[in-house]
C-alpha cells in the first residue's frame, strides 16, 4: 500500500481519535503516504499532528454531497491503493465518497443497506458493541485489536504560551455540550473546599465572547484567579501545555490534554465515558447519563482532590 486515504469529519477530538489508525497505517506499511480528509472544524489541529504527509480540509456548506462531489474532482488524479472511512458507524455519504474516489480497496464499517456494496472490504456494524472510539478506528484496518497499544496513541508537542507563578488548575467555561458544564456554584463550591487542602491558583478559560460568564466564577473563588480567553487555537493549545492539572466538562479539550499529557478530571453529561474518554492513565473520568450537574457531589470532590495531590 502506497497511497492511503482516510477521512474522518466532525471536531477537534474526531480527528485525534483517528491518529491511531494513522500511526498503523504508517507501521505496517513503511513509507506510504497518507492523505488525512477532515472538516473545517478539525482542521487547526493538523500543524500538529505527526504522520500526516498530506491534508485536505472539506469545505462547509450545507450541500454536503456538493462538498464531496468537489474534493473527488480535485483528487481525481490520485490512484489510491487503500480508503478508509473512518467513522464508527455506516454513513451513506462517506461509503459514496470512498467508492467516487476510486480506491483499489475500501474499508469502512457497513451494516445491510445498499450504499454498503459500495464497499468491497466490509468491517460488519454491531451496535451493541462498546469499544472506545480509537479502538473502532484501529478495527478497520485490523480487527483483532482490542485497545490502543501505547505506542499508537495521539500525543501533541506544544511549547507552553505561558508561565504562572504557581501551581495551576485549568477551567473552562465554554463547551457547546450545556450538559457537560457544571454549574459556576458547584464549580466554585469544589474549588475553594480543594483549597483547603491544597495550593494553586486557578485559570478559566473561555472564548474571548464569554468573558463574563469566566469574571462571575473568579468572584466566587477564594485562591488566586486569572481569566484567559483565546482568541484562536494555537493560543488555546498552548494554553493547556501551560497548566498543570485540568478541570473540565467533556469535549474536544480533554483528547487535547491527554495528548498533551496533562492530569484531568473530564465530568461526561449524556457521552457515553467507555466510547469518548479520553486515552490518559491520568484521567479521571465521571459520568451522568443526562447531566453533569447530576453527579453526586462527594464523587466530583473526591476526584478534585485526588487530582490535586498531583500538583
């Protein structure tokens, strides 16, 4: 296999949740040359992603096919040995794309409807199956695989954008999950009760247009406090090497920091934790089938503090 192509849309986690199956395209087949499809929206991650030779980002429009239909006609001149459509469940539109595109041998996971003839080397659906979404991924292309080995996990390398005098817990107040966010009350109740115990200075985070929703949850924190918004991702990327430890609602932001390496609790509000948690021994995942706001509250803190004894 020379010539690979994998495309995988959606966020920012969406795409580190494929790099696995990069880095084994990579392995077992030594020098080929993978072309990585992704949306708009996962395209910042790609300057920092390693094992990607070539990148093309889909365009938005709500002609999702029209989309398509265009970057087949600007790769019409690729010979693709081997596509892989690497979303976790069928998708007419992807299977349509992989069979366009021409690919000697297409890989994508089917079940019985008639776009799946589309794809002559089937990985059969189970709905019933739970496996971590990196693990779907890797199943594509070896299905005997059973977790992601070490090796083949996403990791990023960012230098730090800032410097803090002490110790730091990072917080954001943005996610458009409303049910992953904890309310500013409980989120300022399970700081300060941390802080009796421990020392650190708390970061919020947030989008430059919810600046006022971070200054309401600094009023109520008893340490010391700074809000950062970042404008653009490389200044939230290079937020999150600068902390030390995160405390965060489900979301792109926790595949980033365990790729990063960095100690999280990631509270899940109706996400289901064995299919999106992210790949980090050092994350500390809690659950609620609606609402992270449903959590016991004893459980939130006693994961806080556990984190805490990290710094």
């Amino acid at each position: 296999m020379k010539n690979i192509g994998i495309i995988r849309r959606n966020g920012l986690g969406d795409v580190l949740c494929v790099m696995p199956l990069v880095h084994l395209c990579k392995e077992r087949f030594p020098g080929c040359h993978v072309t990585l499809f992704v949306d708009r929206r996962g395209a910042p991650l790609l300057p920092y992603l390693e094992g990607i030779d070539e990148a093309v980002v889909l365009s938005s429009s709500s002609n999702k096919y029209g989309v398509l239909l265009k970057t087949v006609w600007s790769q019409r001149n690729k010979k693709f040995d081997l596509l892989i459509s690497a979303k976790s469940s069928p998708m007419k539109l992807l299977n349509f794309f992989l069979y366009a595109l021409k690919g000697k041998e297409r890989i994508a996971y089917v079940d019985g409807k008639w776009h799946s003839r589309l794809i002559n080397q089937p990985r059969q659906y189970d709905p019933r199956e739970e496996k971590h979404q990196m693990v779907k991924s890797l199943c594509l292309l070896d299905p005997s695989c059973r977790e992601v080995p070490r090796h083949l996990q996403p990791r990023l390398k960012v230098t730090p954008a800032f410097r803090f005098d002490q110790r730091t817990v990072l917080v954001s107040v943005t996610n458009n999950r409303l049910g992953s966010t904890l309310d500013a009350d409980k989120t300022q109740r399970h700081l300060n009760r941390a802080a009796e115990k421990a020392s650190f200075k708390v970061i919020i985070n947030c989008e430059p247009t919810d600046v006022a929703r971070a200054e309401v949850l600094a009023t109520g924190l008893t340490m010391p406090t700074e809000v950062i918004p970042t404008p653009s991702f490389p200044d939230f990327l290079g937020l999150i090497a600068s902390v030390d430890v995160c405390f965060i609602g489900d979301g792109g932001i926790m595949h980033l920091a365990a790729a990063l390496g960095k100690p999280q609790v990631v509270l899940f509000g109706g996400t289901k934790i064995w299919e999106w948690a992210p790949l980090s021994e050092e994350a500390i995942c809690l659950g609620d089938p609606h609402n992270v706001n449903f959590i016991p509250e004893e459980n939130i803190q006693q994961a806080l503090n556990s984190l805490l004894e990290k710094l």
